[in-house]
C-alpha cells in the first residue's frame, strides 16, 4: 500500500463558553484544529487531527498546516503508512521537534493500518482492557459561587469527578472556589486542580495548605514546564499525588521527571505527546516506573479524542480515582467526526468502539461549516 495525497484542512471551531485558564493562558474562545487525511492506492483513507495552542506546545494551526504542507506530507508521498515506524522515522529525519503536528499524520496512518487489518487500532496496541472509560468535566476560573454551581450540574449530568482550573493571579480566589465546590458536591465526588504552570513554587505549596481539607484527588502541573525542581519541591510538600502535563511532552521529559522523583501520574494528550505511538510508549514507561496516566485533552475534536481514547484502553496503570477528559467536544459548539456518539454523559461514561481504525467517520456539513482552508500535497 502507497500513500497518494494527503489534505490538510485548517478548522476554526468556537466554544460554547469562552473557558478562563491559568494566568498563563488567558481566555481560550476557539479551538483551531488541523485534519489531515491520507488517501492510500488501495483506496483506504486514513484521518487524524492535531491540536495546535501557541501558549501551550509553541504551535499554531498556520504553522502546523506549513509544516505538513511543505515538509511532512511530500517526504510521505509514495510510503507505505502501515509502516509506522518509518513513517515516524521519515518525519524525524524532515524536521526536529514538531510533535503535535506529527501527531495528525501518526493518528491517520493508524486508521489506515486498522481499516486495511479490520481492527480497532486497540488491537494493534495489544488488545483493550475495559469496555468503556469514566468520563470527567472540567470548569474554568469564575466565582467560587459559579464554580460550585457548573460543578455541582457536571455532577447531576452524570459526568465522575471535575478538574478546576486554578492558577490565576489570585491564588487566595482559586483556594476558595476549590473550598466552594467541595462543599457544594459533597466529600465523595472527586476533584483535581490544575494550575497550567500559572504558579511558582511558594505559591503552590499555600493553595495546597489552603485546599488540604478538599480532599483533591491530584494537583496538576503547578509550575513552569522546564521547572523539575520545583515540581519535585511541590511534590515534597504535599501530601496528595502530583500530575505533569506541560512538563511531559516527550520520552525524555517523562524519564527526566522520574529521575529527579518529581512526579506521580503522568497527564497524556495524544497530540501533545506526538500521536499514538509515542503517547503509548510514554504510557508503557510510566508503568515501568509504578506512574500513573491520566487522559486529558487539548481542547480536542473528535478525531484526537478517538485517538486517545484507543491508548487508554490498553493501559493498566490508567488513574481510577476520577473520570478522564473525554468530553472535549461537548465543550466545542460541535463535533466534526461522529466520535461524540460514543459519549454518554448521563452514564459519565464513554464507549470503546471495536470498529476497524480509529472507529470513527468524519462529518462533512461539520468539516464545512468550520474550516478556514484546505490544501493537498500529491
């Protein structure tokens, strides 16, 4: 089988509530997606997505659609794309880093590879080990009167647990919309905080102090990326799991934080990590190292959440004291494949698919309704 064309098609997709993060990252309004699908001479497509957020990973879409239109895809025209180790090979040997945009390209050669096989791309990671995954909620910075009222409906709606985005530039409001959404949920529905790197150390280690009576489950990515020591100082004084998300975008960041004993669950996003070879390679080093791994998301449409969601069902180690973030496109104003079928949030859960691939079909009237450009490199 040889690659024939590959289209890269560039979404703007805007939330339905502007979400308030980490005084890192300000207000995200709108998620901008890049798709690509690799048509093969066997007639099989293959689909994948990535995730760009400048802030977050140092990607944009205008500058994942260049680097796949002028690097990636012509080096792939004419390859086999069950091949995946060469495939990641080739993108390696085209242009350094670059993870997220390699991810749309290592997402569409697995469907390929499980359309052409006719298995989910589960069974080619090994084989699943649950039929479904709890599913989580997330909220953004508000009034701590707010944050219980949009919690306390996430729980109602059915969803198992919330992330609370902290990490603002008043750190004493953070700890009390923690404190007023554990009060309003109860003691037995589980919470995590995220600061998105919003934070330096001192002031992490008060809002854990301020927060210790929440009973959070963990505390995500506190400090800088770069900052393992400081992510080891945090750990040190806290008494509850600490999770890296920023701080474990590769292999190597994930062996690093290890190294310095500065972590306890690794966050995964398929698209952040590179895709779903180097995601699960990071996942099965975690396990190695008695890590946890926690599904998160990037703002994600359909495809990316498909993706992640066949990787956590082969892992043993995944985090079960709370659902994962598989909601994503619940957040969006709409999904552009028909992933979102799978999600059952009045179960708090969503579905395995055993279809072959990815297991999901791409929305054409979605894909046109939001798409600012399209290209295809032959």
């Amino acid at each position: 089988m040889k690659i024939t064309k590959i289209d890269i098609e560039t979404l703007a997709v805007p939330l339905k509530h502007p979400y308030h993060l980490s005084q890192e990252y300000g207000i995200f309004a709108t998620a901008t997606p890049v798709v690509v699908r690799i048509h093969t001479d066997e007639g099989i497509t293959g689909v994948g997505e990535c995730d760009p957020w400048p802030l977050f990973t140092g990607d944009s879409d205008a500058v994942s659609a260049l680097i796949l239109q002028k690097h990636l895809a012509p080096m792939l025209i004419g390859k086999d794309p069950t091949n995946i180790n060469e495939i990641h090979r080739i993108m390696d040997a085209t242009i350094r880093n670059q993870h997220l945009t390699k991810s749309a390209i290592d997402m569409a050669v697995y469907d390929i590879w499980g359309k052409w096989s006719g298995m989910p791309v589960h069974q080619l990671l090994g084989g699943k080990r649950r039929e479904s995954m709890d599913c989580m909620w997330s909220i953004g910075g508000s009034s701590p009167e707010e944050s219980a009222r949009e919690v306390l409906e996430a729980k109602e709606a059915g969803y198992k647990g919330c992330m609370i985005k902290v990490g603002t530039a008043d750190w004493k409001l953070d700890a009390a919309r923690t404190c007023a959404v554990r009060e309003a949920v109860g003691k037995d529905f589980p919470l995590i905080a995220d600061a998105n790197q919003g934070w330096d150390t001192d002031t992490a280690i008060r809002y854990w102090k301020q927060t210790r009576h929440c009973d959070l489950q963990f505390f995500e990515q506190p400090v800088q990326s770069w900052d393992v020591e400081g992510m080891a100082k945090v750990r040190r004084a806290i008494d509850i799991p600490l999770s890296a998300d920023e701080g474990v975008m590769t292999l190597q960041d994930a062996k690093h934080l290890v190294q310095k004993d500065a972590v306890d669950i690794f966050s995964i996003k398929v698209t952040k990590n590179g895709g779903i070879r180097p995601a699960k390679a990071i996942c099965e080093y975690a396990d190695a190292n008695g890590i946890g791994v926690f599904f998160n998301s990037m703002i994600e449409e359909g495809i990316t959440q498909a993706a992640s969601l066949q990787i956590a069902a082969t892992c043993t180690n995944i985090v079960t004291t709370i659902g994962h973030a598989f909601f994503s496109p619940y957040r969006l104003d709409g999904d552009i494949c028909s992933y979102y079928q799978q999600v059952k949030p009045e179960e708090g859960r969503v579905l395995i698919t055993d279809r072959p691939g990815l297991g999901i079909d791409v929305e054409e009237a979605a894909m046109d309704k939001y798409r600012v450009n399209r290209v295809s490199v032959e």
